[in-house]
C-alpha cells in the first residue's frame, strides 16, 4: 500500500540547529566502512514524500509568520499569493485552507504533482506551473503576497540568475505588496563542517535527515552541501544521499545585489524563529535570514 502523503501520524524533532562536526573515533580492528552504512546517491526532489516529511513539521509556523508579515507590512489588498520554487506544495496547501488564491512554480515534475495530488485529496486549488525561478512570468495576474523560504534562493549560483529572480518576482507584485525571502547568510570566518539534524516520521515512514555545509569557496562563491537520509518504510531502511551547491552570501553581497532591484525596499528582517514581534538588524550576527522586501509604489 502506497504511503500516504497527508499526516496521520506526525512526529519530529529538530535534533540540533547548528553544530560543528565532529568526527568519531575509530575502534581497532574496524575499517570506516566497517562502521558507516553505504549510501546510494539520488535526487531528493524526485522523491517528494521524504522531502516533504522533513520540511512540512515548520510548515503552520511559517503560514502563521507570512501571514502576520502581509498584515503589517503589505498595502495590497489582495488575498493572492505566490511561491517560486513551491516544491511539495505545503505552503501552499496550509495558505489555500486559510483562503488564499495561490500560485506555485517549480522547475521539478515530480514535486509538481505531488503537489497537485495533495491539493486535490483535500479538494482545494491552486495553479501550479512548471517554470525556472529565474525567468517566469505571469501575465494576467498580480500578487500582495511572494514568498520564498528554506535558503532556495541560493540555488541560483550566478549573481545574473540571482537579480533575474528578484526582478520575475518584482514584476509580479502588485504595487504595495511584500516578498518574504529566507535564506542563510555566510558567518565569517567558517572553519569547520556545519550541520543540521532531522528525525520525523509519518504514517509509519521514518525519516532521518542530516544536512551539511563545508566551508565555502569565498572566491567563487560557492559552498559544498550535502544531505544524508536514512528511510526506514515497511521494515524495510534505505540509506541514501544527495550533493549540491550553494551559492554564498555575506550582508554585503546581498544587500549589493539587492540594491540593483530597485523595485524592491527591504522594510524588516527576521530570522528562522518567525517571531513578527521580534526583528533582527542588519549586523554580522545576523545568519538565518528572513528579509521583507516591498515593491515599491512608483515601480
């Protein structure tokens, strides 16, 4: 029998937000692969179900923190919204519940109709396009609310497709309307290999999920990542892998390559507490970003 993909049951713990690696000893008489199990790689966004039993557990406090963001900070009064990069469509999922005429792109299939099969088992709608983040466009519609979370953002590795981006969603807005974009900012200096560690588990499918950074290339802006997940579904445990790269950003490269959009004003900046009634400023502790950005009036 298929796993479902909506929670029946839901269990999850963030095991650590941030830590540095720490290798373990070997034991004599035992090889590393002696002790590691051996990884297959794959494309984790080809497999949305694991994917999407990771992120979805942070999924009603970020609908809750959009929200609280168009109410403050929006002018628009248009309950549309738009997430590039919608992957398994959770956000859009929780926001099309709380009434919101939703708009989602990928460039991924498989995570677009995974998508559409949630939606329509909980017989709501949204429009789903297969798009590039980069170069969309959406005639005929007009948004009060973008939004884009988790650090996707930094997949687009040229600062060209970078500015591209944030001009796609800039002309999408309506006038008065805010972008929502999250992502980790580059501590200086970065020694050591970070990680973040996931444990969740739904409708007996088991997700272990670790994600790591390595210490970036500052020259070309790039930074190794890797995420590692063990699957254990009907008895049955997989260990699998995928590799990437991020494209880096200090405060100043993202507030230089935002001064080139000039359709876009950063209002506030929060982190990855979601807390409206706490705002972060602009200074080198900040790393876990949530920037507001408003299109301007005039543009």
């Amino acid at each position: 029998m298929e796993a479902s993909i909506w929670p029946v049951h839901l269990i999850c713990q963030r095991v650590s937000f941030r830590s540095q690696y720490s290798a373990t000893l070997q034991l004599p008489g035992h090889t590393e692969s002696d002790r590691m199990p051996q990884y297959e790689t794959f494309e984790w966004y080809d497999e949305p179900l694991y994917y999407d039993i990771i992120f979805d557990t942070e999924t009603e406090t970020e609908a809750n923190f959009l929200e609280l963001a168009y109410e403050r900070y929006s002018d628009s009064k248009l309950s549309t919204c738009l997430e590039p990069a919608c992957g398994s469509g959770r956000l859009l999922l929780e926001l099309a519940r709380r009434d919101w005429q939703c708009t989602g792109l990928d460039n991924n299939s498989h995570m677009l109709d995974f998508a559409r099969q949630r939606l329509r088992k909980a017989k709501l709608s949204a429009s789903l396009l297969e798009a590039d983040m980069s170069a969309f466009r959406i005639p005929g519609k007009k948004f009060g609310l973008a939004y884009c979370l988790v650090s996707t953002f930094k997949y687009l590795l040229s600062e060209t497709r970078a500015r591209s981006h944030l001009e796609c969603v800039a002309a999408a807005l309506q006038p008065g309307g805010i972008y929502v974009l999250g992502f980790h900012l580059t501590p200086l200096p970065v020694e050591h290999i970070e990680r973040e560690e996931w444990q969740a588990e739904r409708d007996e499918v088991a997700v272990e999920c670790v994600i790591e950074s390595w210490p970036p290339d500052l020259k070309r802006r790039r930074e190794k990542m890797r995420n590692r997940f063990q699957i254990t579904e009907k008895g049955n445990t997989r260990y699998v892998e995928n590799h990437w790269q991020f494209r880096t950003y200090t405060l100043a490269q993202w507030q230089k390559l935002l001064g080139q959009v000039p359709q876009l004003q950063m209002v506030a900046v929060y982190d990855f507490h979601y807390d409206i009634h706490t705002e972060r400023e602009l200074d080198q502790e900040l790393i876990d970003a949530v920037f507001i950005l408003k299109k301007t009036q005039a543009s």
